[in-house]
C-alpha cells in the first residue's frame, strides 16, 4: 500500500483485534516515511511506565520477504500518541491528525456495532415482519408475499437509514417493532405476476426474504484488517 493510499480516507493504517483499535511499528513507519528500525528504536526508547507499556505497547513479530521472522510492535491509541510526541515538525503534525481521525472512526465504527441490535433482538424482528405480512396477506404463499419482505424491509431500512435491518441501534428496537406491526402495505404489483418478475431477475430471490424464512446466525464483521 502506497502512501497516498494510506492518506486516502485513512484505510489500513488502524486495525481492529478483539473489539480493541490498534495500530502497529511498520504502519507507523510507512505513514511518517522513516524507517522501520528507527521506529522500533524510538518505541524501545521511550520514558514510559512498565504498567503503560504492558497496557498499550506489545511486542510481535511478522515474516519479512526473505522468509525470516522479524521484529514489530503494536500499539494501542494511548501507546501511540506517547509515540507521536516526539514526531516534529509540519509532515508530523499531519499524520499525527491523520492518525487521530483514523483511531477516531475506528472506535466510533465498534461503538456502533456494539450498539446494534443483538441476535435475539433480530430474530424478533424477522418473526414480527413474518407476522404482520401474514396478516394484511393470510391467504398469500411465502413466495407471494416476497415483493412485500422486500418493501417493508426495504422501509425499516430507510426509517433508521441503515444497511440492513441488523444494523439498527438497540435503543430504537422497540420502534422498529412498532414501525412493522403499524405498516400497511402500498400499492403493489398483483401477485400473479411475481413468478415473471423473479424470472426476469434470473430467478434471485431477494436475500432479506430468504433470511426472515430461514433466518441463520449472522457472520461476525471485520473492519479496517490490515493486508499483509
């Protein structure tokens, strides 16, 4: 990765393990254009406490071109300002903002995910979604009622302004229930004519439908992993 790239919306150079932002001696390195073993040296240098390094400094290691196993470290937000501090200079202060912005963005992003809505939570979404389409449809087939899945979900989403309907806060649960058991259906195609728009789709179900009828546990997310 260039270091235009690094300073193109801050990608790859904060990481998350475990919940946690961290960033590491070679990001460091390449983002203030020095080299690796001048970092290492001032991070080995540094006046700090025993108990802050153990918290916020830890040694690791990664394998380099030649196959051999080298030395780094990783650093937490608190471990990094100590670091920067003793980075001067023009250049320095922008990538010291730089790196500010990004570990900012980074937490926010595991303050969000943690705050979203949890797995029960979610399933009770889907069951209340199940539910009210059964009773404005009680007659229609699952695969008749998959143009309105898509319609409320696709309103649920647009209500929170969020990706999927996973993604919504958990202080607003009790709305979105409320939102779904209060919907009332818009003008629709009929349903005879659903079976020629999923051909005209390639026969794609829509992937929130599928997943109300057949709901599974959902992947974790991974954000800001930085590429080898």
């Amino acid at each position: 990765m260039t270091l235009q790239q690094l300073l193109e919306g801050h990608q790859g150079i904060v990481f998350v393990n475990d919940n946690k932002a961290f960033t590491d001696s070679r990001i460091i390195a390449e983002v203030f254009q020095k080299g690796h073993d001048k970092v290492l040296r001032d991070i080995r240098n540094l006046k700090c406490s025993e108990a802050f390094r153990l918290a916020n400094i830890g040694e690791a290691d990664y394998v380099n071109g030649q196959g051999r196993k080298m030395p780094m470290y990783v650093l937490t937000f608190d471990g990094f300002v100590i670091l920067a501090m003793g980075y001067t200079g023009e250049k320095a202060m922008q990538f010291k903002e730089l790196y500010i912005a990004a570990f900012n963005h980074t937490h926010q992003l595991l303050a969000d995910r943690q705050n979203t809505l949890i797995f029960s939570e979610q399933q009770a979404i889907s069951r209340a979604v199940k539910e009210r389409l059964s009773i404005i449809y009680p007659n229609l087939s699952p695969y008749a009622k998959r143009k309105y899945f898509t319609t409320l979900y696709k309103e649920l989403k647009q209500q929170f302004q969020v990706l999927s309907y996973k993604d919504i806060p958990r202080s607003s649960f009790a709305e979105a229930l409320a939102v779904i058991n209060s919907w009332e259906s818009p003008k629709l195609e009929s349903p005879q004519n659903i079976k020629e728009v999923r051909e005209s789709k390639g026969g794609v179900f829509n992937e929130e439908w599928e997943k109300a009828n057949s709901f599974s546990t959902p992947a974790s997310s991974i954000i800001g992993i930085r590429a080898e």
